[in-house]
C-alpha cells in the first residue's frame, strides 16, 4: 500500500514539476514592450453621476504610461496584448480593475505531442481595488494611479 501510495504521489507530482520548470515568465514579457495598447472601459451611468469621466481617465492613463516610457495605442486586437482599465459603480460601491491581457501558447499534451500548440487569448495580470461609501473622484483617480503604478513596475521589469 506504501509502495503504491508513493508511486501515485510520484506520477502526480513529477509531471506537475516538469511544467512548472517549462513556465519560467510572468506573462508579461512583450517583444515590443514599449508599446501598449490601451482600453478604457465605459463608464456607467452611476459612475458618470459620481463624476467621473472615461475621457480623463484615459488621459491620466496614457500620461502614466508616457512617464514610464512607454507608448499608450488605441485599442486593437494585438498579440501583444493589451491594458484593460475598469471602473464599474453601482451606487455608493466602486471596483476599479487593471488587467493586462495577450495572446498565450500552450500545449495541452505537451508529453505526448510536444510540437502540438496552441494560442488563446489570457489575462496574465490583474489587479482589482474596492471602494466604498462617500467616495471621492480624486480618490477613484488616485486608486487608477496605484494600481498603474503596480502594473508598470511588474511590465518594465519583466521586459529588462
């Protein structure tokens, strides 16, 4: 019984060591890194009460990213991927989202049909911030700006 318990434990765990050792990124290693693709989601109506614009938002997005060397594009289906910000209201309650979305490959049997891949399109970063209450604009903005600041620090330095 030990003997099969160990040889179980072995054919489970090794397998699963080889394709971590196979992913060695973060997902966010870009050949063109410096340029990125940016969508700004819409806003709500509640969001728009709150006083809160897409059109600034946008515009404080590309500034960070243009402070950090980087150059913001239009939204478009790129392999490269592209930063999806997100601020969703529903009344007093605020969620603010950064994601980092690219094409990906993977093989689905990488032991048996190594040469076998395929590409899908990932979130390979996601940062998300709740607020709540008698919230600010400046706040909104400010929390936006943190988690850029999270994003940036992990893009740049998984493209050094």
């Amino acid at each position: 019984m030990r003997k099969l318990l160990i040889l179980c434990t072995f054919i489970i765990i090794f397998p699963m060591t080889i394709c971590l050792a196979l992913d060695t990124g973060t997902g966010l290693e870009i050949l063109e890194y410096e340029e990125v693709h940016i969508v700004i989601e819409y806003l709500s109506q509640d969001a728009l009460d709150a006083g809160l614009s897409r059109d600034l938002i946008r515009s404080k997005v590309e500034l960070q990213l243009r402070r950090n060397g980087l150059k913001p594009l239009d939204p478009e289906m790129s392999k490269s991927g592209h930063l999806y910000v997100n601020v969703f209201v529903i009344g007093s309650a605020f969620s603010i989202s950064v994601k980092f979305s690219r094409v990906v490959s993977y093989a689905p049997d990488y032991f048996q049909k190594p040469d076998e891949t395929y590409e899908t399109f990932a979130t390979v970063y996601s940062k998300h911030y709740l607020m709540s209450g008698n919230v600010k604009p400046s706040e909104v903005y400010g929390a936006i700006a943190d988690l850029l600041d999270g994003f940036i620090n992990e893009y740049i330095k998984a493209n050094e």
